[in-house]
C-alpha cells in the first residue's frame, strides 16, 4: 500500500491484526496494535475484540479480560461482541462463574446480552450435560424476551431428550410455536423422539399438529414413529387426519435442506 502512495487506516490495520490472532500471533498482533497508536491511527472495538478472541486462542482469558479495562482507558467502550469474545473465552477454559461474571457486568454497563452471549453458556452446559444449568439460563432467557438461534434450540431439546424432561422439551416447543425461533423441523425430530420413546403418543399427536399448521413438514421418520404408534393404539381416524397433512406437503425436502444448512452454519461459528 505505502509503495503506491497510500497509508494504511485502521480498517487495514484492524485485518492485519485479525490474521495474526486468528494465527495465534499474539506478539505480531500486538506490535500492530502500538503501532496504530505511534500513527496516531486509534485502535477501535474491532481491534480490541480481535485480540480478545485471539488470547482466547492461546488460553490466556485473563489477560484478555483486562482488555476490557485496557481499551476504556483508551476512551473505547467494549461492545456485546467484545463481551462476547471474553465470555466465550472462560467458557473454553470451563471457568462458567467467570463467565456469568462478565454477562453481569455486560447489564450493569446498559449492554443487553444476545442470542450469541447466551449460545456459548449452552452449548458450555450442553457438553458437560448440565441440564439445571441450561434450563434456569432458558428461564433468564425468555425473561429478557431475547429469541434463541437454531443451534441453542438444539442442544436444549437433546439435554431434554437425554434426560428424558418431556415437560421442558414441551415448553420449549410451545415458546418456538408462540414466539417464531428457531428450527421447527430440527427440533422436531428430537422432540417426536423423546414422546415416541415415552409413549407420549397425545402429546406427539399435538406437537405434529401445530407444527403441519405453520406450513412446516416433519420428517418422514418421525412420522413414521408417530404412525407406528397410532396403529397400536388403533386411531385410525387420528392416523388418517395425520397421512392427509403430511401427503399435503409432497416430497418437497427444501425447507428441511436449508433448516440443516443454517444449523451447520451456526455450529461451525463455534467450533474450538
């Protein structure tokens, strides 16, 4: 850039920074950080956040929470992705009370933790299959009204089905049906799962039936389980309402290609 007359700013800056954390350069990134500021060139919440995330990369979380300190003394406000990067962070480092500590500092400095903040606590308690964990931070959740992505959705519904919670897989299905988040189709599958491994054929019944009412196919195995069922039970009537709504659908696998897509998606965002 300097050989053809032009200076770098500190949207350059800031991507050199991002390559060298990213490559757990920690070092290069922070010589390129002082050298913004001998630039007079002043490092912004990206440039912070790149280092947080970066030091998260080399175990070092500690100094990355002294980043937060670091750049309000430098008159630049961590934002909820800095907060983000720091709390996942401890969360990597299995350190959950440092991370509750720093979503509570999010709030008392007006910052409102999203669906990101509260994704890296449950997929935290997901892999250690703390389910008490998951479901009092759902409570917490659906009191600030914030709406959970796919991936949360799914590792609440398998802590539900591993521990066999009929109530709380209901409850969180209920809220997706109210409130519009998340993966209808597949949280489904784990749900009807769960019901059809119970016995809970009523409950399957309903849940198959608010989902077909907002335009959404269940899969062909989980109807298949639900059917199964129904012919033990003999309801046929029920059965024949059930095989009306799924042949409505046709063979049409679009909507479920690309429910698995975004679930991929949001699963790689967070792999360490």
């Amino acid at each position: 850039m300097r050989d053809l007359g032009v200076e770098p700013d500190v949207v350059s800056f800031n991507c050199l920074v991002d390559v060298y954390c990213k490559g757990r350069e920690m070092e290069k990134a922070f010589k390129v950080v002082e050298e913004m500021r001998e630039k007079d060139i002043t490092p912004d919440v990206i440039s912070y956040t790149s280092l947080i995330g970066g030091l998260g990369l080399v175990g070092q979380p500690d100094k990355a929470r002294h980043i937060l300190k670091e750049m309000r003394e430098y008159g630049c406000y961590p934002d909820v992705a800095a907060y983000n990067a720091a709390i996942r962070n401890f969360c990597i480092a299995k350190r959950i009370g440092d991370a509750y500590s720093l979503m509570d500092e999010m709030v008392r400095n007006g910052l409102s933790p999203n669906a990101t903040t509260y994704n890296v606590f449950l997929r935290s308690f997901f892999w250690i299959n703390d389910l008490k964990s998951s479901w009092t931070l759902y409570q917490r959740v659906k009191e600030t009204g914030c709406l959970l992505g796919t991936q949360s959705c799914m590792f609440l519904i398998r802590l539900s089905r591993r521990h066999e919670k009929v109530e709380m897989a209901l409850e969180l299905w209920d809220d997706m049906m109210e409130r519009g988040f998340g993966s209808y189709i597949l949280v489904s599958d784990v749900l009807f799962d769960l019901l059809c491994d119970l016995g809970k054929l009523a409950e399957a019944e309903r849940c198959f039936l608010q989902m077909v009412n907002k335009g959404q196919k269940p899969s062909n195995v989980s109807f298949r389980r639900i059917k199964v069922l129904m012919e033990l039970a003999n309801k046929q009537e029920a059965l024949k309402l059930l095989s009306e709504k799924m042949a409505a659908f046709g063979s049409s696998t679009q909507l479920i290609q690309h429910d698995k897509a975004e679930y991929e998606q949001s699963s790689s965002d967070f792999v360490t």
